[in-house]
C-alpha cells in the first residue's frame, strides 16, 4: 500500500503547478483519519486538509486516507492531490475534523483502449506535417515536368509541322507517292517532299494491318490512294527518337536506292494522347533477318542483297560538298532487322533513329539525343570495351562496318550453292545467349577474339570464297584495319561483272 501511494504522490506532485487552485486553506489545526498512521492510532494533524481516494488498480481496490499539509495544497484554487481521474480514481479532500472518514464510491475500471484521449507523439506530428508537403513538393515537380515537356512537344511540332493553313497546297487527284517524291523532292534540296505536302499525305493515310513492333512502338501498313505505304507509330516515350529520325532523313541530299525512301513525319492528336508518325515506303519482304529465316537465296540473290546494302551504307557515310552537299552520316545500329528488302531483291537501310552527323567544317559529331545504344550483338569490339574515339567520326564508320559484316554472314549462310546451303542463325548464335548482355558479348569478341565460323566448304565457290574474306577483312579487333564501305562496294561490283549479276 505504501508503495502504491509513494508511486501516486510522485506522479501528482510532478503536475503540481499546473492546475489552479480554488481549495480553502484552513491555518487551524485538523485531525484526520490516516490509514498508515498505526503509531498514532490511525490519525494525524494537518493545518491543511483530510483527503480520503480509492483507487481500482488492476481489478483491485485501494483505499487511502491521509492528511495533506497547506504547503501542498498549490496552486491555489483547486490542488492536484485532491482531483479524481475517471474510472481509475475517486478522491474527496475535507477541512473537518475526522471529515474522510466517509465511505465513496469505487470507480468503474480502467479506460478501455478506444476511450483513451488520442494524442500525437513528436514522431507521428512530424509525419503528419511532412507528408502534406512532400506531395506538395512532388505535386510541383509532376506539374513542372509536363510544363517542360509540353513546350518541347511544341517547339518539336514548330519545327516539323507547319500550322499555317494557308500552306495548305492542293494536290493532284492523279498525283501517285512516286510523282509526288519525284516532282517534289529532286527538284528541289533532295531532302524529301516539303513539309506541308508531308502533312497532307500523312493525314489522309488509312491504317491497314500491323506488321511489326519494336522497342520504339509499331508498324503498319497503310494506304493511301491505292498505294502502300509504311507507317512507323512511336509511343510518346520515343518523342526523341522519332524527331531524330525525321530530322536524319530530310538531311539534303540523302535520297538514295538503296535508304528507306522517307515520305512523311506527322503528329496527330487524337485528343487524348499525341501518335507520332514516320511514314516511308513499303516493303512487301519486311525486313532481311525475316527475308533470310523464309527463303535461300542463290549467288547471283547473294551478291545483290549485300552489293545494294554496301551501296546504301556508302551513299550513308559519304559527305558531298557544296551548296546542296549532303554530311557524312553513320548508322550505328545496323543489323539484318534494320535492312529492308524491297521487290527487286535488293536492300534499303532503314531505321536512323541513331545515326550520326559529321560537320566536317568545324570537325564535330551530333550526338543524337537519346540515350539508346545499339544492338549489343552487332557492337564492334571497341564499342563494346568502351574505347571507340567518340570524336573521330571515322570510328562511327568503322563500327557499321563490323555489323556489315555480320550481316553479310547472315546472307552467305542463306546461299544455296551446289544445293548446300545452312539454317538461319544470328550471328554468334553458338557462343552468347538469345539476348546476350554487353558483359558476355565483350568476353566473347574482346577477350577471345572469336568471331562466326566460316565454313570449309565456302572456298569452293568463288563468290562465296569472296565474301568470307570480306567478312574477316570487317572484323578487325583494330576498326582503321577494316574496309571502307567503299572498298566493299567496288569489290562486289566487280564479283557481279564475274558472275554476270545483272543489278
């Protein structure tokens, strides 16, 4: 019991002053009844007051009685000693003599948990301030971000889009895309059809079928006036991507056979979201890596496909000088998905959403501005240890040169000589996984130097004898070691007059 009133009278003593006393301060003496006072026959004197509390702890009841002195009856008004806690504590104080003597009421028990009065802890006030303006903060920031990104949406639509209705040229009904990219674009800079005409064709294009999907979005088939056409949809991720490729392929002068001939770049808003589309020719074959997993191809189809592809990369990565000249470009990212067979069995390089530009007046490479790399499978050695010269646009050269020959690998495996020809298979099909990681395709080509196997059996036809030394002669660990695309091109061209290849 002593203990019990010890720990009491600790706690109330520590809240003392901070209630207001309205209590009365008798300075006579008072006898009080006192359940600890045993020496004294259970009484005691105060010149303060008689108080008399019961307590129910744990389902027990405790009974106090005891004097308060008049020093411990602060503050003035009402002392902290003489208040009850509900269902825990009923207390009385007195200024009578023998005045708690008097029996009272028990409380009920202890308050259960969901009467206890909730209050914050400093750790849960300042969670209850922070998270308010941390989504404040990330509110602000989302809104910033689409700001920026609207503005740049628009200054990208300024650039590749002309809203000037009155730019709006009427065009022929007996006009085909081919006299259109015939009047339009070689009488003029030789960059593609004027912007407004693209805008007018790419808005009266009618989907047709889906024919592929990429990392960047997909391609369907379309229409328009009786003609095919390839339109390459981007998701809104890839605005970059396909601004870049716009931008590459209206490069002055870039028209060539052998490049995906570019028609359009057009956005459209469909009010809820903005599609953003390339549309270029059409290509029943799709791509070389789908051409070669469904048909051979004799030496004479052999030597076109690869002779075509080095006339493309050539024009690519020739700079012409003059007024109308065009810049040297490099693909990098060329590989059997991003070369195009057209109806006569040759090539178009396609997709540019990588390539580079050499100004050759102030030595200086655009980067483009996405942060893709190429397909890890096709990386030359250097791009792969990370030592290619990124400001020497030769290495870029060099770099298209090794996934050439790759490519070229992919094609002569397909050529049926003799009647012997092998299965398709990606290049290093038989040393890295489906989809290698920059890790194991640099153990493989850096680190052991392997490159495709070529077979024993190619030595016994001249063209295919031909085209593996070309092979090895593109797949120097040293990228200055390697041919030109220039080299390449005349090499096959004579192979074709040998083989009366008629192109």
């Amino acid at each position: 019991m002593a203990e019990i009133w010890a720990s009491v009278s600790g706690l109330l003593f520590l809240f003392l002053l901070m209630f207001p006393s309205t209590g009365q301060q008798p300075s006579r003496a008072l006898t009080c009844v006192c359940s600890s006072c045993s020496h004294t026959n259970f009484t005691c004197e105060t010149d303060g007051a008689c108080m008399v509390s019961i307590s129910n702890l744990q389902g027990k009841e405790h009974h106090i009685r005891t004097c308060i002195p008049s020093n411990e009856l602060v503050p003035a008004g009402k002392p902290f000693f003489c208040l009850s806690t509900e269902a825990l504590r009923n207390t009385h104080c007195c200024y009578t003599n023998m005045c708690n003597s008097i029996n009272i009421m028990a409380p009920s028990g202890p308050i259960k948990d969901k009467e206890l009065p909730t209050t914050l802890g400093p750790v849960e006030m300042a969670a209850v301030i922070a998270v308010p303006v941390f989504l404040v903060c990330v509110v602000l920031i989302a809104a910033l971000f689409l700001f920026h990104h609207h503005q740049r949406m628009y200054h990208n639509r300024q650039r590749l889009d002309m809203e000037d209705p009155s730019c709006e040229m009427y065009i022929s009904k007996d006009k085909t895309l081919p006299d259109l990219v015939y009047d339009l674009s070689t009488s003029g800079s030789g960059s593609g059809l004027p912007l407004f005409v693209q805008r007018t064709v790419a808005r009266t294009i009618v989907l047709q079928e889906i024919i592929g999907k990429g990392r960047f979005g997909e391609v369907w088939r379309g229409r328009w006036r009786g003609g095919d056409v390839a339109v390459k949809i981007f998701s809104s991720r890839e605005e970059r991507s396909w601004f870049r490729e716009a931008e590459i392929y209206q490069t002055v002068m870039l028209r060539h056979e052998n490049i995906l001939g570019f028609i359009a770049a057009d956005n459209k808003d469909n009010g809820t979201w903005t599609q953003l589309w390339l549309v270029s020719d059409y290509h029943e074959h799709g791509s070389l890596f789908d051409y070669l997993n469904r048909y051979t191809v004799a030496i004479e189809g052999m030597i076109k496909l690869a002779l075509s592809a080095a006339s493309g990369l050539a024009h690519l990565h020739m700079e012409i000088v003059g007024t109308q000249g065009k810049p040297g470009i490099a693909h990098r990212d060329l590989k059997s998905k991003n070369i195009l067979v057209k109806k006569n069995g040759t090539c178009a390089i396609a997709d540019l959403g990588l390539a580079v530009r050499h100004d050759s007046v102030t030595d200086t490479i655009d980067i483009a501005p996405n942060q893709r790399v190429g397909t890890k499978r096709y990386m030359a050695p250097e791009v792969l240890d990370e030592t290619i010269n990124m400001k020497h646009f030769d290495s870029f050269k060099c770099a298209d040169i090794y996934a050439l020959g790759l490519v070229y690998w992919e094609i002569a495996r397909r050529c049926s000589a003799g009647g012997v020809h092998e299965e398709y298979q990606l290049p290093y099909y038989d040393l890295v996984p489906s989809d290698p990681s920059i890790e194991e395709m640099r153990k493989v080509v850096c680190d052991q130097k392997l490159r495709p196997n070529i077979p024993n059996w190619w030595q016994s036809y001249e063209a295919l004898r031909v085209m593996g030394k070309m092979m090895h002669e593109c797949w120097y660990a040293n990228g200055a070691a390697r041919l030109t695309s220039l080299r390449i091109k005349k090499t096959l061209s004579q192979l074709s007059i040998q083989e009366d290849v008629k192109i």
